[in-house]
C-alpha cells in the first residue's frame, strides 16, 4: 500500500472535488452571508402568520435557508475533514455552526407558533392554499412532538445554547482527529513508523503477536493518558442529553432518541435480549478461534487475526471498486450503472493523509451528488468499507433524485439498512465465486468477523450508552471509573470466558466518537438485521422483494422507518428477525468449524 505524506500527493482523481459546491472560498462566503439574511427575514415572520398566505411564504423561505446551509455546512465539513489540523478550514467550521445556531434562533418561535393553533386551523389553511400540501405531512408531525415543545422563550434560548450543549462532541472530536498521537511502533518491514488508525488495524491482523501487544500497547496509551479529560468530557454529554430529554418531558433520554423514527423503546429492548439470550454461537466461535490459533490465552488483539494465513488478498481501489460492481449486479443495471459513475465523478476521497479525519462516510448533498469519504488501505476490509459507503451513497442518490427536498433526506435508522445490504451482497459473491478452498475459509472468516463487528460489538456498545443514561437519570456520579466497570463487565458477557479483559479495555469506550452522537450504534445492528434478511431474498431471485428494496432506497423520509422496512418484509417491532440473523450466525460459525 502506498503510504502518501500530505494531501497534495494524492493523485486528483482520488479526491473529492469541493467545487462541485463552491468554486471557491468567496462563493461560500457569498452564500453564508444569504442564509443570515435569510435568518432575519424569517423572524420577521415571529408574530406575523395569521393567514395561509404567510405561513407559506415563511414556509418556502425556511426551506430555501435550508437548501443553502446544507451547503454551507457540508463544504466546511468536508474542508475540515481533508485534514483536521488547518485552522482556515476550522474557522470555516465555526462559522457554519455560528450560522446555523443564529438561523436555529431565527425559527425557535414556529414550533410553539403551530402548536398554538388548532388542529382544524391548520387544515383550513391548507384548503385555502393548495400549495401548503406540500408541507402538510411535515406539519402535522408537528403535533406529534407537542407535550415535547417548550415556550417560544425556552425554544430561543435552548437555541442559543445548541452551541454550548454540542460542545462534548467538538472537543472530543478534535481530541481524536487532530490531538491524539499514537507514538511508534514497528512496521512489517521491522522499521519504526508513527502510528495511524489505519495501520493499526492493519497491523492487529499481523500474524506476528509481539507486533501486534505494541500496537495495541500504543494505540491505548493516549486514550488511557487523557482518560480522565475524555471521561469529563463524555459525562458531560451523557449529562447534556439528559438535562435536555428532561426538559423536553420525555420519560427518558434512550426515548427521546428513538421518538423523531417514531421507533417504540420495545425495539431496543429486543434487540439486547435477544443478543444475549443467543450469545453462545459467538463464545463458540471466540473458543475456535484461541484454538486454531494455538494461544494459551485470547487477547483483545487476537480478535482481528485472519485465521486462514496464506490467503490474504492485496486488493487496489481500482480493483476493488471493479470487484464491488460485479458483487452489486444482482441489484440490477439501473442501480449498477449509476453506482459505475461515482468514481471517474470524484464522488469519492480515497486515500489516508495526515490530518485527515478517520474512519469512512459518506454525506449526500441534495442539489449536488453524495461525498464519500474513505481511507482506503488495499485490503480486503477496505473493499467492504467501499462497498458499505457505496451503499450509503446510492441511497443519497436515489433519495434526492426521487424525492423532493422536503423528504429527501433518510434517516439514520434506515441508511445502515442500504451499506449493509452490499456487505453481505458483496461476500455472498465472493464465497460463491471462490473455488480456492483456503480462501474460501477465509473468506467466511470474514464474514463471521464482519458480522461480530457490525451487529454484536454494536450491541455491545448500544447497551453501554443505555446504562451510563440510566445511571445519570438516577443522578449517580458519572467519570472515568464508573464508563470502565460498565464496558469491562458488558465486554466479558458478550466476548465470553475465552477472552482475556487486559487492562486497556475497560477504556475502551474513551476511543468511541459514535457516543457523541446518542443512541445511534444499535442502528448498525438494526440495519444489519435488516440487510441479512433482504440481500438473501434477493439472492434467492425474489423479484418482488428486489422491487421493494429499490423502492426503499428511493423513499427517503416519506415514511417512518419501521414502516419502510416493513414494505421490505422486515418487522423490526418483533425480536423475529434478530433471532434469525442470529441463527444464520450460528450456521456460518458451524460451517467455519466444519472446514478443515
């Protein structure tokens, strides 16, 4: 894999292209200079919507600002995360916050405005002006949160301190991307080399065990050196989302996440039961693993080792993008031929750079195309992490091309649904295509490892998040020591007897940005769940259920998303589908352990 040292190295065609938002630094000046504007336009409306003419006009207004501030928003995003450390494009960063706090303020009245009106009120506009239909839906959800909105003073002020209260997450961010260094460690060619995260994980697949205790060594060290900065810091997020889910009467913070999905608490509750109740097949698959790999005992840094050597594949971006296209064709040449064009369309950021932030997403920009982030490392991870994104970019394709702004953008509940179906699309192929014996083992290797890390550690992870809530809702103490005792204990039950707790892990949380963003993690498992049962139909040739699922990748938010899942064959309201997943996850670990 070639190593690149600054951003400037990367070769163009392997780079977003931030012009297809802005031409330059000016245009975006220019255009956050018009959602100020708008701002004040839009408050002038605080008082004065007394007919159906004014609340569409206010309406139309608010989602013009809209469609500009996305914009605004994503182009600083995307500055900052093509490397962390330039104070340029982290000022263009405060200032997109800044606006969309001042434009928050600017519309914390309508809330309380439509909730003061009568139901019928509403609809009687909507007689008088046809065109209001087009925001009914939106409208009447509105009623939905009623009990939850606070007066137009409290709304403004709550507005205001949005800033204040997301501040966990901005520190902890650039604690993570920009401050951390990892120290060094030794190479594959015995060299000493600074650490990154994408060596890292790399490296935990090393067949050599010294260099990976160094590596892990390493990586933990700056963690459990500002354990008790990232301790404050996550109470204090932990706190904020209570403080706030309080305010806002709901019964608990775990509830007022899942209410905008309109997803019921039951969802979440079936998820962890049936997870544990079925969580043999995984300590049966943790008890192969110490053996086939000889140890005595199993560390946390034995878990990433591919248990078949001799099989591992380099893999290009370029062959790897080829290879996702040929796993992806049961989904047919519409979405094929549209997926073919993300890559020459500089859809996507490629390549690891210094300062760039860590990880993969992608981000779809309504009136412009998806942006794809990755750091591709030519591996076999890597073409799952592109077709995983892949996915998520489709959806944002076909969203904003089928939907209207207004219910264009999906939520996060169903977007996993979408990258995980060409996962499992993705090794389906490859298994299926593999005559080699040894990498077909390897393969399923994968598989059982992929499906350990996208649905039981996102469990895992999602029960965590719902004990330290739970624990600050009962207004016990909330720091470093308390995150550990809860991660060491969940980490035992779910990883079983066979895996060692070394000390770095009960600090394992402090290494997690996904806890600064609540009670989102379990929507990984959700949406794995999902994408097992879909990707398999459509295997299975099931025309019907091929029809549904491009239909629910070009729904956007037209629908709750239990609902559009349900349109899929999937009822999430049931633990039906969890325990089926997970039984195909016992048949994968048997067919692993039958192989010789």
């Amino acid at each position: 894999m070639k190593s690149y040292q600054t951003r400037d190295d990367v070769p163009a065609h392997e780079k977003w292209r931030l012009e297809d938002i802005y031409s330059t630094t000016e245009a975006w000046e220019q255009d956050a200079k018009s959602v100020l504007k708008l701002a004040e336009e839009l408050k002038a409306f605080d008082g004065n919507i007394h007919d159906a003419q004014a609340l569409y006009n206010f309406l139309k207004l608010e989602e013009e600002l809209s469609f500009i501030y996305r914009k605004v928003y994503a182009y600083a995003m995307f500055k900052v995360d093509s490397d962390t450390r330039v104070s340029a494009s982290q000022a263009l960063m405060d200032q997109a916050r800044q606006i969309g706090q001042k434009a928050g303020s600017a519309t914390a009245f309508f809330r309380p405005y439509l909730l003061s009106l009568d139901e019928s009120t509403l609809k009687g506009y909507i007689e008088q002006l046809p065109e209001l239909t087009y925001f009914e839906e939106d409208l009447f959800e509105v009623y939905r949160y009623k009990k939850h909105v606070l007066s137009k003073e409290q709304e403004d002020v709550l507005s205001q301190m949005s800033t204040a209260l997301s501040a966990p997450q901005s520190i902890f961010g650039m604690i993570n991307n920009a401050d951390i260094k990892f120290g060094d460690v030794t190479n594959e060619d015995d060299e000493k080399v600074e650490l990154t995260r994408g060596m890292y994980a790399k490296i935990l697949e090393s067949e050599d065990r010294e260099k990976r205790i160094e590596a892990f060594k390493a990586y933990y060290q700056p963690y459990l050196h500002l354990k008790n900065t990232i301790g404050t810091t996550y109470a204090s997020a932990v706190k904020n989302n209570v403080a706030v889910s309080r305010l806002r009467h709901y019964p608990s913070a775990l509830e007022k996440a899942l209410f905008a999905d309109n997803v019921p608490k039951e969802v979440y509750d079936h998820l962890i039961k049936a997870t544990k109740d079925n969580i043999a097949p995984l300590h049966r698959y943790m008890s192969i693993r110490k053996e086939q790999m000889g140890l005595d005992e199993l560390h946390q840094y034995d878990l990433s080792v591919p248990l078949v050597q001799g099989a591992k594949q380099t893999i290009s971006f370029e062959e790897a993008f080829d290879i996702m296209l040929k796993g992806l064709a049961p989904l047919g040449e519409e979405y094929i031929s549209i997926l073919s064009t993300f890559k020459d369309k500089h859809y996507i950021d490629v390549r690891e750079t210094p300062g760039k932030r860590s990880g993969a997403y992608n981000m779809g920009l309504y009136g412009v195309h998806p942006f794809i982030l990755l750091n591709h490392r030519d591996d076999l991870d890597s073409l799952f992490t592109l077709a995983h994104e892949c996915g998520h970019g489709m959806h944002s394709y076909f969203s904003t091309t089928y939907q209207p702004q207004i219910t264009a953008s999906y939520t996060i509940f169903v977007a996993e649904v979408a990258s995980t179906v060409n996962e499992v699309l993705l090794i389906r192929y490859l298994l299926k295509t593999t005559e080699d014996k040894l990498l077909k083992k390897h393969l399923l290797n994968h598989f059982i490892d992929s499906f350990k890390g996208t649905f039981f550690t996102q469990v895992m992870f999602a029960e965590f998040e719902k004990l330290a809530h739970e624990k600050a809702e009962k207004d016990e103490p909330l720091n470093t020591d308390v995150f550990n005792a809860i991660y060491e204990k969940i980490y035992h039950d779910y990883n079983g007897p066979e895996v060692v707790l070394d000390d770095e892990i009960k600090y394992s949380w402090t290494r997690i940005p996904h806890f600064y963003r609540p009670f989102y993690v379990y929507k990984y498992a959700t949406g794995y769940t999902s994408a097992i049962h879909i990707a398999d139909k459509i295997l299975e040739g099931d025309q019907e259920t091929l029809k549904n699922y491009l239909n629910f990748l070009k729904s956007g938010s037209s629908d709750y998303p239990l609902e559009l899942l349900k349109a899929t064959g999937v009822d999430l309201t049931t633990p039906e589908p969890i325990q089926n997943a997970l039984a195909i996850f016992s048949g994968l670990v048997d067919e692993f352990a039958a192989l010789d």
